[in-house]
C-alpha cells in the first residue's frame, strides 16, 4: 500500500469511528445507567423513581424487580413497552451478555438491563439526545507510519487470569489467551492481549501521552492480521474507550504489564478542554 493510499484509509476509518459513536444507540446517546436495589425499581419521568427517564415521558410507567438473581418488568395499568418488538405489560428480562438480551422500547427510548459481576443495572439510550450531533469531533495526532510496527502474537499454553481496573478503581480477573511482541525505539516491548471471537487481537494500553495529550487511563487497539497471516500492530489507530464519550459506559482498562514507559504519538487524543 502506497502512502497516499495509507493515508487516505486511516482517514477514513477515522471518520468512520467518529461517525459510529453518533447512530441510535450508541455510546452518545446513552442517557443513563441505574444499578438496581433488590425489590421494586420504579422507572419514568418522575425525578423520585430509581430510573429516571427524559421528561416527555409519564411519571410512572412501571417498575424493574431484582430478586438478587433475575429482573423482571412490569408496567403500571394502562401502560404497554415494547420488548423485543413485542407490546407487553410484564416480562422476565435477558441481561446484556445473555444471547438474547430483552431490549425495551420507549418512544425514541431503549433500555437494557446489563450485568457486571453481581450487580444488576438499566442502562438507557435517548436517541432524541441533542449531544448525538454537538459532541465534538474525535481528535487524532498526525498520522505516522513509523507506529505501524510489524509484531508477534505468541499464545499462552492456557488462557491466564490478569487483573483489570474498571471505572470504579475496582479491579477484575479475565482470561488472558497470549502476548504481542514489536520493537519501538530500538527496544523490544511486550504487551497482553485477547483473542476476540472473529480472530483479531484485542489490546488496552497505557503510554506517557495519558499524562497530558491521550485518554488518562489509557486507549484501545486491535492487531491487523495481514493476508499472508503476518501481524501488523498500527497505533495510528488506537482509540479512545467509551468513557471518554459519556458518563454511564462500564470501562475496562489496560493490566499494570500493558503500562508502556514511551510515548506513544499516535492515535486518538484527549483534550483536556
């Protein structure tokens, strides 16, 4: 691939991510994100309820019930949600990492309930949300082909447990399935990754450019695997988590073995305005 061309693909695979955290229900039109209490969870647009929906909505439509182990939905008499495109007045609802998730519908509303560990929450998408179209471009340092870096992916003999800082400060064990290996700057650098389910390699990292210019706790990154099955690493395209966009996303962050002692000047940046 000829620079031009490079060039011309990184731009717009640039405008791409710029322009997917912009559709219905994605990550700037989340709305809210409510951890369930056991019982009753009242949701509507009544400022008191557990879930709190957008004005334009009733006060009370129903209530989210959290057992401890399963959460069901019920409505108020009179009122009727959409579940999986079907009208109902109750449901027992799918969390998001079942394999079929229930999504509830609401006049330009969608809810999910999500899981994450024991905890139980509601997480709310308002596609009527202003900031879907006033969020700021997405900014990016320069693009340089000198961080497109050539690497080695070497599994581990079995996945390993590493732990992994959330938003809240708490850290949690997943599975590790191999390493990364690529020379920067002369040196050689080693970073864990996982292996999604479609092949590629998944990374979270953290640099010296955190401090002032990049995300504070640090940005993501998948491996190009190249048809002749060699590995290419681009940090041109590292990117920001989701939290850098919104307030009620469930970041996890970079392992403390993924913290690179380099600048990485490559990528998406965070201005600190």
């Amino acid at each position: 691939m000829d620079e031009k061309t490079y060039q011309e693909s990184i731009n717009q695979w640039r405008q791409e991510r710029d322009a997917g955290i912009r559709k219905e229900n994605s990550w700037l039109a989340l709305a809210g994100l409510y951890w369930l209490k056991l019982g009753k969870n009242q949701f509507g647009s009544n400022a008191n309820n557990e879930v709190h929906l957008p004005s334009r909505f009733p006060e009370n439509i129903g209530y989210f019930e959290y057992n401890g182990r399963s959460v069901s939905l019920r409505t108020t008499p009179g009122q009727t949600v959409t579940v999986n495109e079907k009208n109902i007045d109750f449901a027992v609802l799918e969390p998001d990492i079942s394999e079929n998730p229930s999504f509830i519908k609401l006049e330009g509303l969608q809810m999910i309930v999500i899981q994450r560990g024991n905890k139980m929450g509601v997480r709310i998408w308002d596609n009527n949300s202003e900031k879907r179209a006033s969020f700021p471009t997405r900014t990016w340092y320069n693009i340089d082909e000198a961080f497109r870096l050539t690497a080695a992916f070497t599994p581990y003999d079995r996945p390993k447990m590493a732990y992994f800082p959330d938003l809240t400060g708490e850290k949690a064990e997943f599975p590790v399935e191999g390493f990364i290996t690529f020379e920067l700057n002369g040196e050689t650098h080693r970073l864990d990754v996982n292996k999604e389910d479609d092949g590629t390699l998944f990374l979270r990292f953290l640099d010296l450019t955190s401090r002032e210019e990049t995300y504070p706790s640090g940005r993501y990154l998948e491996t190009d695997i190249q048809p002749d099955g060699s590995l290419v690493i681009d940090f041109n395209k590292a990117y920001n988590p989701p939290c850098a966009f919104t307030d009620y996303a469930t970041c996890v962050f970079a392992p403390e073995q993924n913290h690179l002692k380099l600048k990485i000047t490559a990528g998406e940046t965070y201005p600190r305005d």
